[in-house]
C-alpha cells in the first residue's frame, strides 16, 4: 500500500515542485497545490455524494423491506437487489470514490512530509545523511525529520552540525523557503 502512497506522492510532487519553482515559497506552492488537488478529487466527491443521497433516499423503503422480510435474511437481500436495480442504486458507489480519495490524499501527505524528496529532489543517500545528523542532534522528529532537517539548516546556531554535507545541497535548502508568505 506505501508504494501506491508512494506512486501518488512522486506524481504528485512533480505538480509541487513545478509551483514551488515559479512561486519560490513553499506555503503558497501548498496553498495552490491544494486548489488544484481539490478540483482534481471534486467530481470523486460529487459522485459519492449523489451516491450517499440515492441510498438516504431508499432508508424508507429499505426499512419497510426489512419490517417485511425481518426474519428471512435471504428473502430481504433478494428483494433489497431488486429494489437496488427498479431504482438504478448501486450500494457500492459511494465507496469507490472515496477510496480514490484517501489513496490521493495520502500521496499529498508524503509530498508535504518530504519536501527534500518530492520538491527539492535531494539523492535519497543525502536525505539519509541529512536526517541522521538531525536525530542524532534532536531525536527521531517521526514524519517531520525533512522538515526538521530544513529547520535545522536555515538556523545559524545549528549549521555547524552539517559540515560533512557538501555546501551547494546546504545552499540549495537554506534558499528553500517553506514559510506562507517569505
């Protein structure tokens, strides 16, 4: 399942990496980049909405079938098919769409969480590097060791702990502006 997440994150990435390259801000390229998600995972929402209405719509009918057919289960599920295609519902509609969603926005999540991956597109042996200097200095950060490891670069106090990292890659973050408005 994390290299589908994974899939989504580095498709997606692109898309960030592309607004960050024009905006030069990282907060705006997110802001922007969460229009563009939304308006791509809208018509999944749209269908699962009408989806949910349609079956909201049948709970009347449903409960008379099943105050009907109460104690013979297979009965009730053959009626409740029948209902389901006189009224052209599909019970599983809903659920497609929304599992669309979820795999979508879970590809957003790994491009926010690893910016030195998906945005800046740093070596994943430079990532490592990078990432082990910072919890070796502050602790495993979790999800946030690349953004901890921008934070921890754009801090003059704490550069020092860099020094084996070559300086175009310490230049190339300290220039990555991840604040919203610079």
């Amino acid at each position: 399942m994390m290299q589908i997440f994974n899939f989504f994150g580095s498709i997606f990435g692109y898309l960030l990496w592309f607004l960050y390259t024009i905006f030069q801000n990282y907060g705006v390229a997110i802001i922007l980049f969460t229009i563009i998600v939304k308006a791509l995972v809208f018509p999944f929402s749209i269908k699962s909405q009408k989806s949910m209405a349609a079956q909201s719509r049948l709970a009347a009918k449903q409960k008379e079938l099943q105050a009907r057919y109460g104690n013979d289960k297979m009965k009730y599920n053959e009626e409740l098919q029948k209902l389901y295609e006189k009224e052209g519902v599909n019970p599983m509609g809903g659920c497609l769409p929304s599992i669309i969603q979820v795999v979508l926005l879970f590809g957003v999540i790994y491009v926010v969480y690893d910016p030195l991956t998906h945005i800046l597109r740093l070596p994943s042996e430079t990532i490592t590097a990078l990432t082990d200097i910072v919890t070796a200095q502050l602790g495993n950060q979790g999800v946030y060791n690349q953004l901890a490891v921008i934070s921890a670069i754009q801090n003059p106090d704490q550069i020092g702990w860099f020094s084996s990292i070559s300086s175009d890659i310490i230049s190339q973050i300290q220039n990555f502006d991840y604040t919203l408005f610079g």
